[in-house]
C-alpha cells in the first residue's frame, strides 16, 4: 500500500512547522499559533499537536517562555539548514 510510507500525523506537522519556520513564514521570536489553531488547520487533534511542540522543543526549533502557554520559535533557528 501507498500509506505505508507515510509519516505519523505528528511528525508531518513537525515537519511544515519547521518549513514555516525556515521560510520565514515563522520569524525567529514569533509566537507560533495557539495548539487549537494550529489542530484546526491541520486537520488533527490536540494530543497531536502537543506530540509535534514537544518534538520541536525537544530538538531546539522553539521555545517556551516560563508562565506563558504560547510557544515561541528559537532565536537559534538560523543554523538549522
């Protein structure tokens, strides 16, 4: 079957977040949208959209700022090539 390459619904949001952020649609220091928007326009439900921000996170592609919900894409994302 064709769908047996296709990557998990996480990580193909991971994936074009960091297109996003890479083309400068997501400027480094930007707040990302909320995990519900981000969801809606994705087509994919929060549990989701939490795996591919902790991902991100986890792998330096954003940040989140202490007290805040909203996260934060990384001053660093230059590099990233």
């Amino acid at each position: 079957m064709a769908n047996d390459d296709t990557p998990p619904k996480y990580a193909q949001v991971v994936g074009a977040i960091k297109h996003r952020i890479e083309s400068g649609s997501y400027p480094a220091g930007s707040l990302l949208p909320s995990e519900h928007q981000l969801g809606a326009e994705f087509g994919v439900s929060r549990p989701t959209i939490v795996k591919a921000l902790g991902e991100l996170r986890q792998d330096g592609w954003i940040d989140t700022q202490q007290g805040r919900s909203e996260e934060h894409t990384s001053e660093l994302q230059s590099h990233h090539d």
